[in-house]
C-alpha cells in the first residue's frame, strides 16, 4: 500500500540525539511529534541521517518520503489466538483473511544521490549553510568548552566558520571555539575553500565530543 510519510529529526532523543523519526502525513491530526509511527534504523542513520537532518535544518521543516506499507494477511482464527501480537485489523476481505501491518518500508535514494540533491536545495535556499555529513575534531581553545557550556546545553549546536588571516576559524557568537585549519591535519582543506567561496564565513554543525570539538561538515576529504 503506498503513502507519504515524513521524516522528522529528533534531537530530544535520549538514546539517539541524532535519530530520525518516521511520522505519518500532515494530513492526519496532531503534530510531527504526535504521528509518530517508529524510528529510522540507527545502521540506516550512518549514510542517510546527515542529509536528511541536514534538509530539515536548511529548509525549517520534516523531510517527505515515498513508502509502501507492507500488509500479511492472517486466518481470523490464528489472529483471534494471537491478537495482541498482530495489533489492529486493517482490512478484512470477504474470504474471512485479516491483514495486519507488517512493517513500513521506506524508499530512499542511494545515500551518496541523497547528500547531492540535499547540497543542492540547501544551496538555492540557505548558501551560508555547509551541511553536516562527515565529522573530525579538534581541540578546543583553551577555555572555550566551558564558556559554551554556559550558554548552550544542546548536543548539536550551530557554529560560524570563518576565514582570517589563512586560518579556519570556529565560532559560537562572538566566543572563538577552535581553530580548524591549518591545525596540523588536512581534514579541513576543503571546508576552507568551500568557506572562501562564501565570502569568508559560513554556518556548519558541531558536537563535544569526548573532550574535544566536532565539526561536520559536507566533505572532508583532503584537497590534492
């Protein structure tokens, strides 16, 4: 059975800030939060996640998606046997066969066809924004980690990055967090050239973690 779904990031997660939910259609009463039907798979969040918060960021609200409902059918008998184990009765046909829902399979693109639509439609709209796929970290300046945890408690939280005086600076507001590059590792090069095109100063994502300071940014890879 096919539908639209919406995909809902969920940082209010307590055992995933980075989950993804799946919520039914706004067509249906309630809020996002209150058409929730289930949770992406975290193995699925590895290579889809980043796009699909990442779109939901730049443009303020869910991401839509195509999926079929997977329906089986079962015999009345086995189902009034087993009912708390099959839920609800969706349909029931003539030939007394129940169906119930067996799962939602959602139909996304290969993830790397995913990132190139999300860059794109995130550039047409927000071209400050450098969107959060791949993470490597830093050390933070010394004190910033504590000065920012006195004005944020988020798992995530937006940074300014900026370009001064050949270094790749990382700001929250006015408080310097890290310098990025040239920091002795060449992970963001291509950060740097991307926040040069720019004009000098973009947004990204970052994260504490473990003691130092994460950057996600769209693509890590050295520049040869």
């Amino acid at each position: 059975m096919p539908l639209k779904l919406q995909l809902v990031p969920r940082p209010d997660n307590d055992y995933n800030p980075k989950a993804v939910s799946v919520a039914a259609p706004p067509q249906h009463p309630g809020t996002d939060h209150e058409r929730h039907v289930g949770y992406m798979y975290d193995r699925n969040l590895v290579s889809l996640g980043g796009p699909i918060r990442g779109l939901a960021y730049a443009t303020g609200r869910p991401v839509g998606c195509h999926a079929y409902v997977k329906l089986r059918e079962v015999d009345p008998r086995e189902y009034r046997k087993r009912k708390a184990d099959y839920g609800p009765v969706i349909t029931a046909s003539r030939s007394r066969i129940y169906s119930y829902i067996d799962g939602i399979r959602l139909l996304m693109p290969w993830w790397e066809d995913l990132q190139q639509m999300a860059i794109t439609h995130a550039r047409t709209i927000r071209p400050d924004l450098i969107l959060p796929f791949t993470g490597h970290w830093v050390s933070w300046k010394p004190g910033a980690r504590e000065k920012l945890a006195a004005r944020t408690l988020d798992h995530l939280f937006p940074v300014a990055l900026r370009v001064e005086d050949g270094e790749l600076l990382a700001y929250h507001e006015d408080l310097l967090l890290a310098c990025l590059w040239p920091s002795g590792r060449d992970f963001f090069d291509r950060t740097m050239k991307r926040v040069e095109e720019l004009g000098g100063a973009a947004t990204a994502f970052a994260e504490d973690y473990e003691g130092s300071i994460k950057i996600y940014a769209e693509d890590s890879s050295p520049c040869t």
